[in-house]
C-alpha cells in the first residue's frame, strides 16, 4: 500500500513538471487574419467602436488560433495604431498600441532585450506593441483620454530570431517589468494581417 502510494505521488509529480516545463517553453503560434465586413462583427463591439472618437477608417479582422476566436477593429488615430480585440461575442479584451521601443522603460527594455539575447544569437525587432488589459470602461476612458491607471500593462514584441543556425519569426509576451511570460514562433496563414 505504501509503495503503492510513493509510485502514485511520483507520477502526479512527474505529470506537474512535465506540465509546467512544457509550459514555460516556446510553442508555435499558427493562426489565420483575414479582413471581415462590418456586419459579420457583433452589434456590442460595433457599438463600442461607434462610440469613441476614431476619425480613420476601422479594418475589422477575424483571427483563427490554436487558442480559439477572436475578433480586432484596427485603425491609426493620432499618429497611433490602435488595435481592439474582442472575443466572438463583442466582449473587449484588450487594446494594443503599436510604439518605437524608445517608449519602453529603459529598466523594462534592458531586461526584454537580455532575455531575448540569452536565447537568440541574433535578433531584430519587427513590431512592438504595448498592451492593455482592462475593463471596458477603462478602455473608452484610455482611448480618449490616454490615462493608463489600473491597468494591466504588458508588451508584445515580433521579432525576427537566429537560434541553432535557424531565423524565424517570433511573438513574446513580457510583462510590465521585461520578464518573459509567453514564447511563440509565429507561422501566419494570411496575407491580411500585412496591411496594418
């Protein structure tokens, strides 16, 4: 019984490192953005659109990932590029703002890009977004208003990454301070995610 037990605690252990070494390691972002019309988006994410000041044209995209559905009104206002991300049901999630890396902390910089250099042996940054997680009213007020109080901050960086004699794309997540949260080599199925 006793022996029984120790083989069972190793195996549940066994099963949790397993879990989370595979979790902290890079997966593969395979996913599919194609431009939709207005009318195939939800009336809330319309409405919620319709609602702040963007005076640019709104591209809406539908995206297909191993994570499941999700749908981004994308447009530049004021010298920015802004992308709102709902899920299928018009719920907002986030925002993200495409900014030059001179817009990061210089502490916050310093540690993304030596994670990125302890991994790589050479890297390029391609696109830097800062994103936000919040309510929707912090979202409207955000948009409007540019305050970025009580929310939560963080950044994703494509980049272009040379690591065992290969180059690929890559999307990494870093959390408000540079600390690495997410890893993924991006393959892209689409065309239309180019023209943002």
């Amino acid at each position: 019984m006793h022996r029984n037990s120790f083989t069972n605690c190793y195996i549940v252990f066994f099963i949790l490192f397993f879990s989370l070494n595979t979790y902290s390691q890079e997966k593969e972002k395979l996913e599919r953005e194609y431009r939709i019309s207005a009318k195939s988006v939800p009336e809330k994410a319309r409405k919620l659109i319709a609602s702040l000041p963007f005076d640019k044209k709104i591209k809406w995209f539908k995206e297909e990932s191993f994570y499941g559905n999700t749908i981004e009104a994308k447009t530049k206002f004021k010298k920015h590029k802004y992308s709102i991300e709902f899920d299928t049901l018009g719920n907002v999630q986030d925002i993200e703002v495409v900014i030059p890396e001179t817009i990061i902390p210089k502490t916050t910089l310093e540690n993304i890009r030596n994670s990125i250099k302890k991994e790589f042996k050479w890297f390029k940054f391609v696109k830097i977004q800062e994103q936000f997680i919040g309510t929707q009213e912090q979202i409207v007020n955000y948009i409007k208003t540019r305050n970025q109080q009580n929310f939560i901050v963080k950044f994703e960086i494509e980049f272009k990454g040379k690591k065992g004699g290969e180059k690929h794309l890559y999307l990494y997540t870093f959390s408000e301070n540079g600390s690495i949260e997410q890893r993924e080599r991006v393959v892209f199925e689409n065309i239309d995610h180019l023209e943002h």
